[in-house]
C-alpha cells in the first residue's frame, strides 16, 4: 500500500515556490523523495527559499520566471528538461491578494479599482493557465502527469472584501475540471488533473486582516474560527499530505476534483 504514495524520484515544478505555500509545499515533496524545480517572481526571495529547501537533502533548483509571461515559462522548462529529463508534477501554487485588491472594512464595492481587480484575475487566473499550458506540454508528450491547482474557501462561499480573488478562484477550479478532461480524454489517462483549496492559514498576505498587534484574534478571524468545525486555523504543513496523495498512484483513477482542506469550513452552515 506504501507504494502508491510513493513520489521518489518524480520531477515537480512548484510555481510561488518562494511564498509561505508553495516553499512548504516544495519541502513536502522533497522529503517525500521528489525533484523539485522552484518557480518564483523574485530572485532574492528565490535563493533564500532554496537556502532553506536544499537542508532537506534532496535535489532542488530555482528559477526567477513571471507565471505571467509564457516565453520566460518556457525557458524555465526547457532548463527543467535539461537537468532532470521529464515533468512529472506540476504544483502552481503562484497567486494571492494586492493591497489595492482587497476592500479596506470601510470600502464597498464601487471603491476598487479596476486596475487593481484586473491585476488579482490576471495573476491568480492566468498564473495558473499559462504554466499549465507551458508544463502540461511535457506532460501530454510523456503521456503521464500530474497537475495541482490551488484554489481557495472563497471559492466555495461569498467572502467579504475580496472580490477578484474570489473569481479568479472560481475559474480556477472550473478550469482544472476543463483540464482534466481535456489531458484525459485527447493525450492520456494517466495524466491527471484536480485543485486543493485551503481553508484558513495564518499567512504573510493575510496576517495584518487575521491577527491584531498584540496578537489576538481580529473579529474577521472569530468569524473564520466559528464557521470551522474544528475551531482552529489549519497548519500550512496539513496540505502536504493531500498534494503527495494527488500526485501518487494513489490518486490514480481521480481527476478533475477540488479538495478542500479546510478543516470543515466549506461543509458547515455556522448552526
């Protein structure tokens, strides 16, 4: 049974590998025994996260690329496909919020700007598209794969204040379900395609809305603590252990799923 989780020796490129998500997740994998190739917009933040990847022990390298320009993608997987031959995984766990993205509690709809609401869909939507055009390639020549997209809880429900987050997440999962069959159904079955969406994590992006200065808990987190059935923010390692099982064997006969990691958030009513 240990085998069908077994990722040993599989190649996984993790786009936002230098945020708070994507470097866990990179660090999951690489002590499950993967190759890892890091994908983030900023070379210093980069090599700071490859400082700490490499203490694991196992085979990682970086590249600063913007998910946004497919020529700068494509050269990363040409380097990707020199060093190690093949893509196995792809984890595109790039996106997130921008100051301007986000209503302030004052702030109603008509105050955003669109520059801004554009800048949040085009990164979270089109930052996940592009590399899963550019890396899923490899994959369709290979016949086998597996594709990770990140959604998110504002997916599942209305949240407050961030509305392009919100529907750029959405169409994120509906285009992991459009992958799915499309990688399936015109290349190979055993190149698969889901989404995990995390509940609530206590982050760099979202400390400020989550966490008071002397820190306790903002109103806007008893409300998030409420909703979760298990009455606590989730530990950003919790996800690891869904994104191995996705991409091993394990999850061979499914695709085109979101699983929400959330501790209950996204099945409870709040009564």
């Amino acid at each position: 049974m240990n085998s069908l989780f077994d990722v040993s020796g599989k190649v996984a490129v993790v786009t936002g590998g230098s945020g708070v998500l994507g470097s866990n997740i990179s660090e999951g994998l690489l002590k499950a025994g993967a190759k890892v190739a890091v994908i983030g917009a900023h070379s210093d933040r980069v090599e700071k996260a490859l400082e700490r990847l490499r203490k694991t022990g196992g085979e990682v390298c970086g590249f600063t690329c913007n998910v946004l320009d497919m020529d700068s993608l494509r050269e990363v997987k040409e380097k990707v496909l020199a060093q190690w031959g093949r893509v196995d995984i792809l984890v595109n766990a790039a996106g997130g919020n921008i100051p301007g993205g986000t209503l302030t509690e004052t702030q109603h709809v008509f105050d955003m700007k669109v520059e801004d609401l554009n800048k949040v869909v085009d990164l979270n939507l089109n930052g996940t598209v592009y590399p899963c055009l550019v890396f899923g390639e490899v994959m369709a020549a290979q016949k086998s794969g597996s594709i990770i997209n990140v959604s998110s809880m504002a997916s599942y429900e209305a949240i407050t204040r961030v509305p392009g987050y919100s529907m750029a997440k959405s169409a994120v999962e509906n285009f992991t379900r459009w992958m799915a069959q499309e990688m399936a159904l015109k290349f190979s079955e055993k190149i698969r395609v889901n989404a995990i969406a995390p509940g609530f994590f206590i982050g760099n992006q979202n400390r400020a809305v989550l966490i008071n200065p002397d820190g306790s808990l903002t109103e806007r987190s008893r409300k998030v603590i409420a909703k979760t059935p298990m009455r606590r923010f989730g530990d950003i390692s919790e996800l690891n252990g869904a994104v191995q099982f996705l991409c091993s064997e394990a999850a061979s006969f499914i695709t085109g799923v979101t699983l929400p990691i959330d501790g209950g958030f996204s099945s409870f009513s709040g009564v």
